[in-house]
C-alpha cells in the first residue's frame, strides 16, 4: 500500500524550474522528511532532508544553491531551480519515522523529472 504519494515531475528545459510536492494518503507527516533521485544508470542519491520541525535542513553539494525543501503539516515541496540535464532521474520523497533523518522509513513511488539541454 502506497502511503507516499509524489506529484509535479515533467519535462523541463534546462535553467527552468519544476516544483515536486509529496502528500501522505490520509493522514499527516510526523517524521523528518526527505527527497531522493535515481538517475538513469546510477544509485539512488540523497539530495535534500528537512527535520520534523523545519530547524534542521541539509542539501547535497550537487543541488545546494539550486533546490529548496520545505513542509507543512501534510506535503513536503522540492522548489528546483536553474535545472541541468543531470538532475533527470525518478525522484522520490521519503518519510523517517525519526524527527531528525535517521535512515528507517518509508517511501513514494517516484515521479519522473526529464531535463532537456
């Protein structure tokens, strides 16, 4: 049962933006919350995590400056900015059943990101 649920991939020129968003079906978030992506061929990559209360927030060197990762109280948002033909990949969110990001949880299906050069 899909409890993660990722929405607002596409295709994108490179030095647009894309806005991706994650939901929890029914319910609200209570963990730090995370975005993932595999790009084609690779393993999956951490990029981005904020803690339960929005205090603790730490970006990868490969999106920092370009991503920002914010929350409420039932969605968690990744705001990419000035996009490269790298960052295509499957993105997902992730739920920690920690407050701060501690590897144990849960996540989404994935939602497609294609950049365009």
């Amino acid at each position: 049962q899909v409890q993660l649920h990722e929405s607002g991939g596409g295709l994108v020129q490179a030095g647009g933006s894309l806005r991706l968003s994650c939901a929890a079906a029914g319910r609200s978030f209570g963990g730090a919350l995370a975005w993932f992506r595999r790009a084609p061929g690779k393993e999956r990559e951490f990029l981005a995590t904020i803690s339960w209360n929005g205090d603790g927030i730490f970006y990868a060197d490969s999106v920092k400056g370009r991503f920002i990762i914010s929350r409420d109280i039932g969605t968690v948002n990744l705001e990419m900015n000035s996009l490269k033909p790298e960052d295509t990949g499957v993105y997902y969110c992730y739920e920690d059943r920690a407050i701060y990001y501690s590897g144990d949880g849960i996540w989404g299906q994935g939602t497609q990101v294609t950049v365009t050069s």
